[in-house]
C-alpha cells in the first residue's frame, strides 16, 4: 500500500512547489505518542499529515523554514514535556522569468538552465518566442506580455528579468510585476531609459518612486558588460547574489548613490 504522505510529498516535488516535512524525532512526556509523526507543510495553504502536538508557533517557525530554504532542528520544552522536530526542506528550483525574447534572452536562458533554474521565455512576438529558438527553456510563451504577467503564479521564488524590445513594454509589464511577491524584480536600459520609465509610471499611474528601489535597474553587476552574452552573464550574476545573499554590488545600487556614474567607464577612459 502506497504512502499517502509520500505520494503527495511527490506531486509537489513534481509541481516544484516549495514543501518541507516536519518529523517528531524527540518526544517526552505528554508528547511521547507523537514521536515519529510526520506532516507536509507549504507557506500558502494547510499542512498535510499526522500534526500530533504541533503548537501554532512551532508550526510557524516551520514555515519560515520554508521561507529561508533552510533545513532545520525545532524544540519545544514546557511543564508537558519535551517536543523536538526535524523540518526537512525540499529543494524546489527557482523560476527565472525572462519578459523579452531578443538578444540577450538568449545568452540568458541558457545560463539560467546551467545554474539549475526552471526557465521561462514570454514574448508576443510568435517569430522569437518558440521552442527553436530556446530549446533550453522549460517553457516558452508566445503571448501578450500584460495579461500573462497579471495572471502568472509569482511567488518567493521568482526572479523576473525585463528584456523587451521597447519603453511601453517595459511600462506595461513592470506595472503588473512592481507588487509581486517576486524575489528580485530587474530591467534592461540605459540611464536615460530607465528615468523614463519611473517617471512616466509615476505621473501617470500615481506610482509612489520609493516603490522603484526595489527594482534592479539598470540592470546587472557593475562589471561594464557590453555584448548580450557580457550582459547576459552580469544579470545572472545579479540573480545569484541576490539568490544566494551574495555581498556584490548590483549597478542599480550603485547608481543610487552617484547618478554621475557612468555605465560603460572603459568608454570614458578611452
């Protein structure tokens, strides 16, 4: 007979959801029948299995667990009795979420499947947007950049690049993206491209411009990359350190703090 907690722990394996099982492995006291219980528990919806004597702070702690991607031992001691729990974090790939199938896509899906990321390409134009074109990709999306991104599952664990061809791309799918629970939000452009962009949200969308600091732009490591495959390589180098809570310093950040700072110092050296 089949394992109901096991089968389950699986399909959500499969479905790349983010999923932890807790397991009793101390049990004292009033807790002594629970040891060697075993739940699932996600961050968005009720945990699945035996709970046993699991208060609603370990319960929480758990999933934080879940939250930090890091597996971990929880204890519980009171009058009751002694409650230590193993949560088993399962290893769920990161969603990287390339908006704008042109150049730099291209070098960018392909290092975002060699890191071990789940790739996704959307672009509306059918002619760049296909499998032939990114047969590394998990998926590939010949569709309308707005609507998709409204409607796309972003969770903790999506990192979205915006690479499209034009301004009022980048506006319309920056909107649908800017309040997302995304992990790290980033967009191509020069200076100038990017001041355009916040400034037009923000008088014409009533856009508060601190909602921008969160928003990797322009974007990459400050390594003065130019070509697509440079820029593709500072991007995902960016993703990593946010990914992996790495010290490097993105370009975006650095602009912050000297807006005078030159995106290409190699050219003004020259």
């Amino acid at each position: 007979m089949s394992d109901p907690l096991l089968t389950r722990l699986l399909a959500a394996i499969d479905q790349n959801e983010a999923v932890a099982v807790v397991t009793i492995i101390q049990a004292t006291g009033k807790y002594a029948a629970a040891l060697g219980q075993r739940t699932l528990i996600w961050r968005d919806k009720p945990p699945h299995g035996q709970l046993g004597d699991l208060s609603p702070t370990l319960l929480a702690k758990s999933q934080q667990c879940l939250t930090n991607r890091k597996s971990e031992l929880l204890s519980q001691v009171n009058a009751d009795g002694h409650l230590t729990l193993f949560v088993e974090v399962q290893r769920q790939r990161p969603t990287l979420l390339i908006v704008g199938a042109g150049h730099v896509a291209l070098p960018l899906a392909q290092l975002g499947k060699l890191v071990d990321f789940e790739v996704v390409v959307l672009d509306d134009r059918p002619l760049y947007a296909n499998k032939q074109r990114f047969p590394m990709a998990d998926q590939v999306l010949a569709q309308p950049f707005q609507t998709t991104l409204r409607h796309w599952p972003i969770n903790n664990d999506t990192y979205i690049v915006l690479v499209t061809r034009g301004h009022s791309h980048d506006v319309e799918s920056l909107i649908e993206v800017l309040n997302s629970p995304a992990r790290y939000i980033g967009m191509i452009g020069s200076k100038r491209r990017v001041k355009a962009v916040f400034e037009l949200l923000t008088q014409e969308r009533g856009l508060n411009s601190q909602e921008f600091n969160r928003v990797y732009a322009p974007i990459g490591l400050d390594i003065g990359a130019e070509s697509p495959a440079e820029i593709a390589i500072s991007i995902m180098a960016e993703i990593i350190n946010v990914y992996r809570g790495g010290r490097a310093i993105s370009l975006a950040e650095a602009l912050r703090e000297d807006k005078g700072l030159p995106l290409h110092p190699q050219r003004h050296k020259n």
